[in-house]
C-alpha cells in the first residue's frame, strides 16, 4: 500500500483523486493540504505542512494546488524524506532550479499534464513538424474551464517545447495589437477559458491549400487523477531523480510493435567507396529495388563499408548491378527481418541491448542491425523468425 498526501485536496483534481480511491486498495490517503482548509474528508486536512503532525508519514505527495506551495511542499519532503508528483504549472526559473536540486535527494516527477493521450499529442507534433518542415505554419491553441488561473497552460507550452525542440520557432502568445503579417518564425499560442471545458489541445500546422490539425480532448478530470497515482506508484520507493511522463512511456511503452518479414537477403560491399555507392543506389532506384537497414561505414583509407537488405526477390537484378560496377560482394539469402519499434524507446536506453539479450537466448543468428530513435531492425535466421517474434512480444507483453 502507498500512502499519499494530496495537497490542493479541496480542487478539482484533488477531490477527483480522493473519490477515486475510496474503493482502492492500493493506496491510502493520510491526509491533505489546502489553504482553504477542509472538514468533509475522513483524514485530516492542514493549511500548510508545517502543521501536519509528525506520526502522518506519507510515501508520496501528489501536489494539484499552486506554483506558490512550492517551497512549503520541497521543505516537507526533504525533512521527511517523502518523493512528490508535482502536477501544477506556472514554476519560476528559480523554482525549476528549486526542483531540480530536490531531485538530488528524492525522488519528484514533474509533469505539465499527466495524460498519456496528451503526452503523445506532443510526440506527434514533433514527428508532424519534422516532417512538414518549414513550408507549413503551426499555431497552437488551448481551451479550458473559466476557472482555470494561468494561461497560456503549461501543456501548450510542453507542445511547444516539443515543436521547439526540432524546429527553432518563436512563440507569439496571441496577437492582439500586433499590424505586421505572420513570419514564418513564429509560433503562434493562444488560449480559450469558458464554461466547464476540462482540458483541449490543438496543434494546427497551416500549409498551402491544406490544414492539418492534431488534437487531444480531456473529457473528465479522472484522466489526470489516474495518470497522478500512475506517477504516485511509478516513483515509489525511488531513492532521488526528476522523472517525467516520458520516464513513464520509456519503461512501459518503450517497446508497443513487433513484426517479421521473411524472404530477406544481406548484401555486403567489400572495399567500396562512397561515390560508388552512390553510383549503385541510382542504379538501384532506377530499377525501382527497394533497399533497407543500409548501414555505411568509412575507413582510414578512405574505403567503406557496406550492407544492406532487399527482397530475396529482387536478388538477382541487383546482383547484375554489382557485377557492372565491378563491386565485390557476399550475400545471405533466405533471411527474414525482425523489426522492433515503439515511441517511448526514445525516452530509455539499453533497448536494443535487451533485444540481442533475447535474440541471444533463444538461439537466433544476428547477421544485422539497425537502430534508430523510434526503431530497431535486425537480419536473422529465417528458423528463428517465429519463435524469436513471439518470444519478444511476451517480453515487451505484446498482445
């Protein structure tokens, strides 16, 4: 059993956290924090953490009340040795730091928005930006509840970050009094407050003739009460870190598809060089031969090396090109092609360590491999293909 601390217990979430976990068994509210007090919850409720009597020792608190509790929470915490899920916004520069030298002592996940659903909206927007570019614009725009007190929310701006982060743009926060016309530059963030609207997140890229929009709609405050004790059990009995949502996805989502191909074949270049490479690939895209997992590596002298994989089908039609060009090579037909992906392998290393690992206990010959970001591909024995497809997807508990 966890014992929590909700702190802002008379908000929103703080309630919705409470009520949904009368009926668990998981965890244990010892008692709650909130400046305005509170008399209708079955523990007690300070105003600060300087009143909470010493024999309520929570696990972890789940703050949900003000940039402003920061320093009467981080006291608490580092004198009773308790980690915190941090889930308001707003945080000065000088809180940020606050924050990060508390992580050296204990444990304190920190996240603008405690959705899965949102944290992919921003995985998307940055894969969306990379590969629109620069021809398309991209504005952000945000709408919630009129009760809600800082704007722009600090998910639009999480989404930003992550647009900012492969594409150098300049948020504009609105546009009112501005003359001049848009820039390419620019970003802009806009926020909506009206009626009881939890939480909606747009991300519209602009382009010529055509929108794309991305968005992510939180339709009850129970998604943020359940991705607060997903955090609550996820840096439980951690000894220190700052940890976020994407600690979350790279232990648990690191891994979400695994696939076989087979009729594979590796080709290897000896002694190549890059311009004859070169020369072969727009040989090969000429006879409209797809190729994959092509690695190139240059050395000393100046030569490369090379491999690739293709479809045993297309062997002999490329065997031919190489022969053209004079290229001396080694090929293994009749492979098969593992591949291995998942948006939150980004977020943890040592995956691909832990594919060999498998691949390596079940038998399997390795000719190749490959890994990007998002990705890792393998060559192997064809026998293999089954059982070693399966025996990762138990591992990375794949349906």
């Amino acid at each position: 059993m966890i014992n929590i601390a909700i702190c802002g217990v008379n908000g929103r979430i703080g309630r919705t956290i409470y009520k949904a976990l009368l009926s668990n068994q998981d965890y244990k509210i010892v008692f709650g924090v909130d400046k305005f007090g509170g008399n209708d919850f079955p523990f007690s409720v300070f105003k600060s953490f300087a009143e909470v009597s010493q024999n309520l020792r929570p696990d972890v608190i789940i703050d949900f009340s003000n940039a402003s509790s920061l320093e009467d929470i981080l006291k608490y915490s580092l004198s009773n040795a308790c980690n915190i899920v941090l889930a308001t916004t707003g945080h000065s520069e000088a809180q940020l730091k606050q924050i990060a030298d508390a992580s050296e002592k204990i444990a304190v996940f920190k996240a603008s928005n405690m959705s899965l659903g949102v944290n992919l909206l921003c995985n998307l927007a940055k894969e969306a930006t990379k590969f629109l570019g620069d021809s398309f614009d991209v504005e952000i725009v945000e709408t919630h509840h009129n009760k809600k007190l800082d704007s722009p929310s600090g998910t639009a701006i999480t989404i930003y970050e992550a647009i900012n982060s492969v594409r150098a743009l300049e948020p504009v926060y609105g546009r009112h009094g501005k003359t001049a016309a848009r820039t390419p530059s620019e970003i802009g963030i806009h926020a909506v407050r009206g009626g009881t609207v939890v939480g909606k997140h747009d991300v519209h890229f602009f382009g010529n003739g055509e929108e794309l929009t991305i968005s992510h709609i939180s339709e009850s405050k129970e998604v943020f009460a359940a991705g607060a004790l997903r955090a609550a059990s996820y840096i439980f009995g951690k000894k220190s870190g700052l940890y976020d949502m994407n600690s979350i996805i790279g232990d648990y989502y690191a891994v979400t598809n695994v696939t076989g191909e087979e009729g594979v074949s590796l080709i290897s270049l000896e002694n190549t060089t890059p311009v004859e490479f070169i020369d072969l690939l727009k040989l090969v895209a000429q006879n409209e031969i797809n190729l994959d997992m092509i690695s190139q590596t240059l050395s000393a002298n100046g030569s490369a090396s090379v491999s690739f994989t293709l479809s045993d089908s297309d062997n002999k039609l490329c065997y031919d090109l190489l022969k053209l060009q004079n290229i001396k090579f080694s090929s293994t037909e009749n492979c098969a092609k593992l591949t291995i992906e998942g948006a939150g392998m980004e977020h943890k290393s040592g995956v691909a360590l832990e594919v060999l690992n498998l691949l390596t206990s079940n038998k399997t010959t390795v000719y190749a491999i490959t890994t990007s970001e998002t990705k890792i591909s393998c060559c192997i024995d064809a026998k293999s293909l089954k059982g070693s497809e399966q025996l990762l997807k138990e591992h990375f508990m794949i349906n």
